[in-house]
C-alpha cells in the first residue's frame, strides 16, 4: 500500500516537474525512487498479511507481484532513455503517465473489493490510451489509440456488468464476503463469466486477442514493450488472485472453459504468429500464445500454480522487454523491423544478435534460458492437476513457435550482410542493461531455486 | 569431482577460445581436448569396475522440485566419455584442413557441444539429463547454420523442428515420470522405482522411443538425417554422426530399458522390426548414391539400425554389442568421413562418377581408406567385428528372422563400401588428379591414432568389454525385475 502512495506521488511530481524546473533531474529522481521503493517493497515480503480499509489486501502475493511489476517499470525507465533523447515526445508526460499505470497495475495485483479492481484496471488502461497515440502524426499510432481505447472500453464495460451481476447475486464487493455468499445462483455465474470475458480480452486471450497485432503493431515500440510485458503481468496477476479469492475450486464449467480458451490461445497465437514477417507483430502474436501456456494453470488454483505462474511471467518479461528492445534498435535504422531488416545482424552488430537470440530462446522455452524453466515447472503443475492432453496441445504450439522465433534468429545469423543495414552502437547505457537483463534470463533458467521459493510463498 | 571436471574444463575452454581470438583459436581448442582426454583416460583407469557408480557427485539443484545435480560414471558412461573425448581432438584438428570463417565462435561451441554430451552421459537425474540433451543441440544447430553448405538453412531448419519434437515429447514423458514417482524426484533410483500400469508403460515409452528414435535416427524417422548430414560442414558431421546419435542410444540404455519394462515386452519387437526395415532400407538407397557423403550417410542409417534392433534384444550379448558397435561406429565414422575431407580437399568433388584411379596418386591414403573401410563392414580384427558379431547373437537369441534379414547388412555393406572404393581409389586415373598430393602430416595425425584404436580394439575388446558388462548386467536386471511374473 506504500509502495502505491509512493509512486503516485511520484507521479504528480513527475507531471508538475516540467513547469517547477526539474525537467533535467526528473530522470535520475525517478530511478533512484523506483529502485528505493522496490527495495522497500521486497523488504516487506514476510510482514503479515493485512487488508487496508477493507480496499486493499497486503500479502505475500500482492508484495510479489508488486515488486515484479516495479521492476517491470524499471527496467522499461532504463531501457526507454535513448527513445526520449530525440524530443519527439515529451518526456515528463510520458513518464508520469508511466508512473501512473504502474499504480493501476499494483491496484491490480492486491485488490480485495471488486470496486478497487475496477479502478485498477481503468487506472492501468487510460495512460497507455493515451500513450499507445503519442506518436500523434503517424496514422498507425492513432489507430492503435482509438481501437484500443474503444476495444478496452468495452470490455471495461463488460467488466462492470459483471461486478454489478456478482453485486446483486451476493450483496457485496469484498472479496471475502463474496466468497461466503458465493451460491448456486445462475446470476453468480453469469457474473463471473463476464468478468472472465473482460480479463480474457485484457490478458489477449483467443478469440479477444484481435486488437494485439494492430495495438502493439501501430503504438510507439517503447510503449509496446511496457504494455506486452506490465499489462500482461497486472491483467494476470489479477486474474488469478480474483479466481483464487473467490474460489477455493473452480466451478468446473468455467475450468472447462478456461481450458478451452487456453488450448485455442496457444494454437491460434502460434499459428498466426508464423504467418507474420514483421518482428513486432510477430512479438505481439507470440505474446498472445504465451498468454495460453499461462492460462493453463487457472482452472488447478494450487500453490504449484501460483507459484509457477509467478515463475513463468517473471522470465517471459525479462525476455520480451529485451526482444522488443531489439525489434526498437532496428526500426531506429529501417522503417520497418520486417524478418529481412534483421538480415545479417549478427555480422553488423554481434552483441544484438546475441541478445535477441538469447530472448526469443527463452521465449521459444528452450534450456538454459529463463523461459524453458517457466514452461517445464508450467507443464509440471497442469500434469499433476491431471490435463496431460492439454500439455500435449502446448508442446504442439511450442512446436510452432520454434518455427517463427528461429526464422528470426536464422534470418540474424545467415543473411548476407546489407551495408546500409548495420545497427551500429556505442557502447553505453542501454548496452549494459541488456547485458545484465541477458544475464538474468540466462540465470533464472539455471537457478531458479530462489524464485520457486519465493513463488512457493505467495 | 572427476566427472565436474569433465563438464566443466570444455565449458571454459570455450571461454577461453572465445577470447583467444581467431589465431590462437584451434591451438587453444585442441590443446583443451586433449587435456580434456587425457583426463578421461585418468578416469578410465582409476575406475573401479565393481564399485558401480564411480566418481559421483550429488549436490541439489532445485530442491523444491526435486533435482539435483546428480552425476557418475558406471561403466557404460565411461565407454561414451572415452569415446566423445578421444574424438573431439580428432573432430577439431580435421577441421583444420579447409579454412573456417571466424574460428573462435566455431571451436567455441564446438567444446560447449562437448560440455554438453558429456553431461548426456553422466547425468543420473532425468531433468539434468533433459538439459544437457536439449544443451547439446544449441550449438550443433549453429555449427551447421552458420558453416554449412548453401542449402543449410531449410536443412538445419528441419533437423531442429525434428529433434525439438523429439524432446519435447520427451520433456512431457519426463514430466509425467517425475509425477508418479512417490518421493517426487528426478534422481535415476527413483525413476526406476516407479510402478507404472501397462498402458502408462506404453504412452511413455511411445514419447522416448520418438524422442530417441529421431535422434539416432530409426527408420521412418531418418528423413532429417542425409540432407543434415550432407550441408552440414564436415567437423559438424562428424559431431553428428560420431557422438551425438550415440545419445539416442545411450538414452534408450539408461532411460528407457529399466524404466518402461512392460512396455518393451509388448512394443519391442515393432522397434526392432523398424530398425531391421531400416537397415535393409537404408542400404539400398546407399547402393544407388552417387554422392559420396551422402552414402556415408545412409550407411549410417544402416549401422545405427542394427545397434538399435540389438538395445531391443533384451539379452547380455545384445547390449554388450550395442555398446561395442557404438564405440566402433563412432571411430569408424570419423575415419571414413575424415577420408571424405580429404578426398574433397583434393578433387573438389563428392560425386562417385567423376573420381577414380585415386590410388597411384595417393598410395598412403589408399592404405588407411581401405583399413578404415574394412573396420565399418567389420572385418574380423578390427573394431567393427566384434560388436556386430555381440548384436548378431543378440537378435539371434530374440528372434532368429529378424537376425537373417537384418544379417543382409553384411552383404549390403560389402557392396555399397566396396564397390565405392573401387570406384573412387581403383581404375583408370583421370588426367585432372594426376598431380594431387598424398596425405601431409597432419593428416597423418589424425588417421594413425584411428587405425590404432581400430586394431586395438578390434584385437582387445574386453578392454572395453569387462568395463560395461558389470553396468549392462545391472540395467538387465533392474529390467527383468520390475517385468510382472506373468501367472
């Protein structure tokens, strides 16, 4: 609950920055009170669980997810520097509109009523509305706006319907009391699958994961990285802390359906991703399969699975924030970061050839990297809840991703090199942070053991 | 420790390669694989046949799931290391004869491939033994993206999809395993323990039979394999066909055999009727190649589908021969597809038709091809007769049809090495090689230690033979012992 008011204030003094003359220093201030606040954050993980006038729930799950969210923000801070350096945008809004989804995202996370919840989500979304447009002259950017206000809205709406049908089926937004009132009441379950169908569409599930490839595809490709990789973390880590707190087992329509939707996610989200030759859009596809690898420990609601779900989304965003870097680096050079524009980076500049192979390794869930360790723990928990057919559809789909995430890595490695094509870089900031992201992912497949531990807790 | 040594020094050997720079590079790398040998040939005779497991190491890993970094060498291991480390040395120096682009990152991941299938072999826990698998495959797929031939690209692309398949298959199978095991653990004991239902038995044996299959490979799931082995550059070949398939094998030894008994007894004889299918297959395709190398590599198809008709044989002299012939199969093709170097080196060319008379230009070479040639169609006293003839008996014992079909390969392989031979050493010299050089001394380097360890073995197989058999008699009886008596 700190953490939240922390990083509020921080906002509005990020917005009120540019006009009290800190616009230089507002920068460095942010970081230091990011990196401060995760400390505190993390410092808070064995403290007792509390709730906060009934809105907020203070708990080992909500202190875990935080902090991967924070570090999210923070990693994107360090990442998204060179972006603002040319004064296409302005820094200060951009910042504090960050800042202030950050806040909806740990809403997200440690919400105990319903109507904290809804706030959260609208506190998420109506930054990056407005973020997904910055690039207000480029008609893409625009249209990525407008679909996704327009699209979020709606199922913001749905959202609501849903609250207000759980509302008059039990009487009450708390998520406890919900749990007690809980009946047979077809009211109930209508409600909740309509909160299902706002958070599908939220975390890109098929068949509401139409808006992915246009929305990350048209959106400034810094904002893309924090909206695949922070929202994706938030809609989750709500998702499941609704089901969890409302269930103590799914009711087995929803599972099935939540099965369902997680086998078609992961065979539509690869397939369609290997028809793509655009990098970004190729990223935003693959985002949406991994989506379907997740949802598929919904239906168990075991500590095996909160912790592996824990454990999956904190290397898959490490390794995507470092892919959509990449994908970023070489649209800076070439309008377009089609398959072919990655033509023979490996030769023109080694390091970011090796980075995005390591990522979209990690992605592809092949050892050592972060993401193979996701998936085999994943795949683990949904064997011991008893769906083996679906880790069956799941190695399919990983199967079929292999094939676009090496198209990539092939086309980096083995295309004749295209003089003008050369990303070159110096050697500066943004070099070690990837060394060190790199360094994590390449660390979280090999020991994973103090992540397990920590998932093993929430 | 022994064993960590042998995982580790490869891994930072390649660090150090990388560093090196391009020049230093392969004097680094080789020098690292043969210290790296001499290590193993330390192991190999300090090791304690009676003991069982030697030199293990058992640290946790992921305690919370249970796995553990848990390694040993028994006496099947320690044959495979010997071999991977006697060859590396030999793989990297042939690979000084043609100039390689960017040799660093090349002999890098060259030892990290060594790392890696080293730790196939040793591994005693399931999920270590996934990781090195899956590890092995990294660097042998950019061996042969990055250094192949022009047709590289859709090849490696469809040796990856194929392998991966595999192992994904294998990963759900492994995962399944580690969920019926009652102390949740990956550790050897404990798969072993685990008391699985008939048709349990058979879906997971299905998922590691493909897993492994494709990797040796087995006939129908072979198709990866000539065109992989064809564009692949010659030291990635070699890595290939020389050590890599021997982990399939070694897999279906360790992890399959014990594990799913049952299943073996009902589904073990349609994985020796595709290997037998595939030996005579894949001979007939090796007859009609006019391509040098690619017949090298359905021969190999061939040789692989006799050793793994002999893993189903279920009987001593069947592994015993499993093992021996993997051993001599691996040296024998290193040998021949060395021979395959040098003749491209010289003529420019693979395609049987437009060699010939080699022989009066090269009488050196001429020896140690027909020496190296006569070992892969096993000749008695060289390496290949004795695994063959171990296999023979074993499939004999489990079913005499399939040893007489499967004894066509002698006659086959007589007539596809032959015959090739004869047309590429023998008959009217071509006036275009007249001036071609005869082998030069590192060349000489490398073929000499093959012949010997071909003779050697060939006249001593029980130096190998009495160090697997103690390790071949317990996996037999972890089998037999967890069969149901049938009542």
């Amino acid at each position: 609950m700190n953490a939240i008011i922390l990083i509020s204030i921080l906002g509005i003094f990020t917005m009120m920055s540019e006009f009290i003359g800190l616009k230089k220093f507002i920068y460095p201030i942010i970081l230091l009170s990011l990196v401060g606040i995760l400390g505190y954050n993390i410092c808070s993980f064995w403290n007792t669980p509390e709730v906060h006038y009934g809105m907020l729930l203070h708990d080992n799950y909500s202190v875990a997810f935080g902090s991967l969210l924070i570090t999210i923000t923070l990693l994107w801070f360090l990442l998204s520097r060179e972006s603002y350096s040319a004064g296409e945008f302005n820094q200060g809004d951009h910042y504090a509109l960050i800042l202030f989804s950050t806040v909806g995202g740990l809403l997200l996370v440690s919400f105990t009523n319903m109507s904290t919840l809804f706030l959260g989500v609208e506190i998420l979304s109506i930054p990056l509305y407005i973020l997904a447009g910055s690039r207000k002259k480029d008609i893409r950017s625009v249209e990525a706006s407008i679909k996704y206000f327009i699209l979020g809205s709606f199922a913001t709406g749905i959202m609501l319907l849903g609250i207000a049908l759980i509302y008059g089926a039990t009487g009450t937004f708390d998520l406890a009391a919900i749990k007690i009132a809980a009946s047979q009441q077809s009211l109930f379950y209508v409600g909740i699958t309509l909160l299902s169908i706002s958070f599908a569409f939220k975390i890109s599930a098929v068949p509401f994961h139409f808006w992915v490839p246009d929305v990350y595809g048209g959106a400034p490709t810094f904002i893309t990285a924090f909206m695949s990789t922070f929202v994706k973390v938030a809609a989750f880590g709500a998702f499941y802390h609704l089901l969890d707190s409302i269930f103590t087992q799914v009711p087995s329509y929803l599972s099935y359906t939540l099965i369902g939707l997680s086998a078609l996610t992961i065979l539509i989200g690869n397939l369609a991703a290997s028809y793509q030759n655009n990098v970004k859009r190729l990223l935003a596809f693959s985002g949406v399969s991994q989506a379907g690898y997740m949802l598929m420990v919904f239906p168990m609601l075991s500590v095996g699975s909160k912790s592996s779900l824990f454990v999956y989304l904190a290397g898959y965003a490490v390794a995507n924030l470092i892919a959509i870097y990449v994908v970023h680096s070489i649209e800076k050079l070439k309008d377009e970061a089609t398959v072919e524009n990655f033509g023979g980076l490996a030769k023109s500049n080694p390091f970011l050839a090796f980075v995005m192979t390591l990522a979209l390794i990690s992605l592809a869930g092949i050892p050592p990297a972060a993401g193979f360790f996701g998936k085999f723990y994943l795949f683990t928990e949904v064997i011991k809840g008893g769906n083996i057919y679906l880790v069956l559809i799941a190695i399919l789909g990983s199967l079929i991703s292999v094939y676009y995430y090496f198209k990539t890595i092939i086309a980096m490695y083995s295309e004749p090199e295209n003089t003008s094509s050369a990303v070159r870089y110096e050697f500066g900031f943004a070099k070690i942070i990837l060394v060190i992201m790199s360094v994590l992912v390449v660390l979280i497949g090999l020991f994973p053991d103090i992540l397990l531990q920590i998932g093993k807790q929430i | 420790m022994i064993t960590t040594l042998l995982i580790i020094l490869p891994l930072v050997a390649a660090l150090l390669v990388y560093l090196a720079g391009q020049r230093l590079a392969p004097t680094v790398a080789i020098a690292a694989t043969v210290l790296e040998f001499a290590v193993a040939l330390y192991a190999y005779f300090t090791f304690d046949v009676a003991a069982g497991w030697n030199f293990a190491v058992n640290q946790e890993w992921i305690p919370s799931l249970g796995i553990s970094f848990n390694i040993g060498m028994d006496g099947i291991s320690m044959a495979l290391v010997l071999l991977t480390t006697f060859l590396l040395p030999i793989i990297l120096l042939s690979s000084l004869l043609s100039p390689l682009k960017d040799k660093a990152s090349f002999y890098s991941l060259a030892l990290i491939m060594q790392s890696a299938l080293i730790g196939v072999f040793v591994a005693k826990d399931l999920f270590l033994f996934y990781i090195f698998w899956e590890l092995a495959l990294i660097p042998i797929y950019f061996i042969c993206l990055l250094w192949g031939d022009e047709n590289r690209r859709p090849v490696t692309f469809k040796f990856f999809i194929y392998t991966l398949f595999g192992s994904l298959l294998m990963l759900a199978a492994i995962i399944y395993l580690y969920t019926v095991t009652p102390e949740k653990s990956f550790a050897l004991e404990n798969i072993y323990n685990t008391d699985l239902s008939a048709l349990e038995q058979t879906w997971v044996f299905a998922a590691l039979f493909l897993a492994f299959g494709i990797k040796m490979p087995i006939f129908p799931l072979h198709t990866w394999q000539p065109s992989t082995y064809t564009s692949a550059p010659i030291a990635g070949t070699m890595l290939l066909s020389g050590i890599m398939l021997k982990m399939g094998i070694y897999g279906v030894i360790r992890w399959v055999l014990p594990v799913v008994p049952t299943a073996l007894m009902n589904w073990g004889w349609l994985a020796a009727l595709l290997s037998v299918i595939g030996i005579v297959y894949a001979s007939i395709i090796a007859i009609r190649q006019s391509n040098y190398k690619t017949l090298i590599a359905y021969v190999s198809i061939a040789h692989v589908g006799l050793i793994a008709a002999g893993l189903f044989s279920n009987s001593v002299e069947g592994l015993q021969g499993v093992i021996a012939q993997m051993l001599a199969h691996g040296v024998n093709v290193v040998g021949i597809l060395f021979v395959i170097e040098i003749l491209l080196n010289r003529t420019g060319t693979l395609e049987i038709s437009k060699l010939g008379g080699l022989r009066n230009q090269m009488p050196q070479f001429a020896v140690f091809f027909v020496v190296i040639m006569m070992a892969s169609i096993a000749l008695p006293s060289t390496n290949g007769f004795i695994g063959e003839f171990l296999l023979f008996v074993g499939i004999f014992n489990y079913n005499p049809y399939l040893a007489a079909v499967a004894g066509l390969t002698i006659i086959l392989g007589a007539v596809y090495m032959l015959s090739s031979y004869q047309k590429i050493m023998l008959g009217e010299a071509k006036s275009a090689y007249n001036n071609v050089l005869d082998l030069t001394l590192i060349e000489k380097s490398i073929l000499i230690p093959i012949v010997i360890v071909i003779f050697v073995f060939g006249l001593f197989p029980n130096l190998v033979l009495d160090l697997t058999e103690p390790a071949v008699n317990e996996i037999l009886h972890t089998v037999n012992n967890s069969i149901p008596v049938a009542n």
